[in-house]
C-alpha cells in the first residue's frame, strides 16, 4: 500500500507525514458521485497512520454553514 509505506518512510525519518487525497471523475465519463468519493477516501485512508489527512472540501465549501458542518461531520461515520 502506497499510503502505508509513504507514511512508514516518513516516520522511520523523523518527519510528519502528510497525506491529501484527491478526488476526480474517471476520465470515461462513467457516474461521479464527487461527495461520496470525499467520503470513501476518508474511509480508506482515514486510519493509515498519517499525522495529517487533509481533505477536499464537501460542497466545494459553498453553502450554508450548517449544510457545510453536516457535510464535514459525515468524514467521521
């Protein structure tokens, strides 16, 4: 796993590891569900051991405050 030994690498150096997964719509034009791919990288990676996960933002961080909370909040299910 990628994310494993980057952060295992880091750590054996002394150094923070910092991880920011990306999301993007497959390039085939296939259905895209860009909220829920925030959500399933944060359930795939969340744990990694990273000292840092920095996320995108849900709804491009556009809306109402508590739209935005509960959309945050859901990282964490």
């Amino acid at each position: 796993d990628m994310v494993k030994e980057f952060t295992d690498l880091c750590h054996s150096h002394g150094l923070v590891s910092i991880i920011e997964p990306v999301v993007r719509p497959p390039r085939r034009g296939d259905k895209f569900d860009r909220e829920q791919a925030i959500i399933d990288a944060a359930k795939e990676l969340g744990d990694s051991g990273a000292d840092l996960y920095k996320v995108e933002m849900p709804l491009y961080g556009k809306g109402p405050q508590q739209e935005l909370l509960c959309a945050s909040q859901r990282l964490n299910d």
